[in-house]
C-alpha cells in the first residue's frame, strides 16, 4: 500500500475500520466467487452434494480459537490473512474443468447479477468490535472448509490435477499491479509504445512478455494535463487482473461505485485525500467483461534521469485506476 490514499491509511491503522474492510471481502468472495461456483457445477453434475461431504474432513489444528491469546494488532492481522490465503485459494481453484469449464456470463447467472432471486445474501456482522472478529474468525474458518473440501472432490472426480492447481498456485503468486506499473514506465519513456498502448492494450502488454488477461479488450485512459481518469465496475468487479492483480477491496463497494458515479471529484477528495483541480475534467470510465479499463498516470515532474526500472516504482495501485496520482521521486527514498 502506497499510503497516498485515505482510504488506506484509515484502513492501516483503525482496527475497526480495517476489521469492517475484512468483513465486506470476506463477503464478496463468498457471494460472488466461492457459493456460485460451487452451485454452479452442482447443479452441473460436475460436483455432488455427496462428494462435497465425502471430501470434508476436520481441518487440521481447529483455528477457531487461535487468536485467542493474541492482542488486537495480531488478531486483525490474523483475519487480514487468512482472509488473503482465502482469496488465492478461491483464485487457485478456478481452473478449467476436465468435462465443463465455467464462462463468465455463467456466473454472472448463478451469483444472481441478472435475477435477483438467484443471488446470494450477505451476511452481517454486529456488535461489539470483539464480537464481529469472533464472528469473521468463525466465518472465516468455514468458507476455508467449504473450499478445501470442494478442491478435493474436483480432484477425487478428476476435473482438475494437482499440477494444474500448482501451476495456478504459481500464477497467483506472481500477479500484482507490477505488471500494470511496467506498461506506465515504458510508455513514460516510449511514445512509440505509448501509442501502441492506448490503440491496442492487449497487443502491447505482449511486448513486455506479460499476460494481458483473457478479456475482450484492455482500454488504457491517458491522464492528461486536462483530464483525469479514473476506473468503476458498476456491475460487480471487472478488472484486468493480470495485470493489476486483485481489486482494491474500496473497488469492489457498493459506496464507491454509487459515489464515483454521482460526483467523482468530492469522492476522489473527500475518500483518498485527491483534490483533481477544477481546470481538469474528470471521465469515469466504466469497466465490463468486454472492455476492462486501467490508467495511465501523469510522469511525475523530476524524474528525466530515473531508469524505467525507478519509474515503475513510482507507479501505484491507486494511480493505475485514478484514485492517485503517481508517487513523487523523493519517496523513493
């Protein structure tokens, strides 16, 4: 995290905020990636019931209670990871079936984006900060089970192998926006590359040897002197994964997309501290599984003598979908 934004820095140092951040993940995951899945190749014959039985067992060393003895930073760090170990597991899983791979507009029908009578409810978590970590812990601990359990009966049916899940496990692990920083730093020096990238992203993105995603089209937003972009999925959370690895979890609210929509520049300033001057339009580019947005920042004055390598680092997550401007030389330091 660059500590740039508000939002981040709030969600850094508030235990409350940062436990209430766990809480709204933990339920897009479950609502929007795990449970749909899961339906999905039930309802496929893919899976059974039975076999998501067959393949449960007690998960070793019971972590329902661990953190008991844990002050308040390690426990929130405890959810805050297990959480994250809960999403590449999520991410790890979804490999092509041997009998039936799962397409996007698939679970978009199963998730209920189209029929609300098929979506599935999110939980709440109240009162006391103690009890909603006690609750998330719980929560936490049973969609891991879910998913364990889920992964062996695709393995016992032989939908999938372990070497497709390492090789996945091995493509989760390298994702990030560093490849999204790599693009910006080139075009920062390479106005022939920069070019090429705002007229045919995924074709660029192949030049610099990395995945541009399987999507429909990358669009890269130039900011400019005059305007200012910045990046909304306003039906659920499309994004070019593979190169900005996962949304930001601010991405993924119901707040920021109604927000971003209705008044982008009191948004910007008043939720990550970025004050867009009135001289400078701002478009909202509304990423889709047909077209999935980043941006490309500003090159920050100063920086002439920096190497592509440097100037990658200047470039952050916030910055590539516009909630930032790029980072300055002297934080390098």
């Amino acid at each position: 995290m660059t500590g740039q934004s508000g939002a981040h820095r709030t969600h850094l140092t508030d235990p409350g905020y940062r436990v209430g951040a766990v809480a709204a993940d933990l339920e897009y995951f479950r609502t929007k990636r795990l449970e749909p899945r899961v339906l999905n190749l039930i309802r496929r014959g893919v899976v059974s019931l039975h076999d998501l039985m067959q393949a449960g067992s007690p998960t070793a060393g019971d972590q329902r209670n661990e953190a008991a003895s844990a002050d308040l930073e390690q426990r929130v760090r405890m959810l805050e990871d297990r959480l994250d170990a809960l999403v590449r597991g999520i991410a790890t899983v979804m490999v092509p079936m041997r009998s039936a791979d799962v397409v996007i507009e698939d679970m978009r029908r199963e998730r209920g984006d189209y029929d609300g009578f098929f979506r599935i409810a999110k939980r709440t978590y109240a009162g006391s900060l103690e009890e909603r970590m006690v609750q998330l812990g719980l929560q936490l601990f049973e969609c891991q089970e879910l998913l364990d359990a889920f992964t062996r009966a695709l393995l016992a049916a032989g939908e999938i192998t372990e070497d497709q899940l390492e090789q996945r496990r091995q493509a989760v692990r390298s994702q990030g926006y560093r490849n999204g920083a790599r693009l910006v730093a080139r075009a920062w020096v390479d106005p022939g590359f920069k070019q090429r990238l705002l007229e045919a992203g995924r074709e660029a993105a192949r030049e610099l040897d990395l995945p541009p995603g399987r999507l429909g089209k990358l669009g890269v937003a130039e900011n400019t002197e005059h305007e200012h972009n910045v990046v909304v999925c306003t039906l659920c959370s499309c994004y070019p994964h593979d190169l900005l690895g996962d949304p930001p979890w601010w991405y993924r609210t119901d707040e920021y997309k109604q927000r971003i929509i209705d008044d982008p520049r009191a948004m910007l300033k008043e939720t990550f501290g970025f004050e867009v001057p009135a001289e400078r339009s701002i478009v909202v580019r509304d990423s889709t599984s047909d077209v999935r947005w980043m941006v490309l920042p500003r090159r920050p004055e100063g920086t002439e003598g920096l190497s592509e390598e440097k100037l990658a680092e200047l470039v952050t997550l916030e910055s590539l979908v516009g909630a930032a401007e790029a980072r300055t030389p002297s934080t390098l330091a």
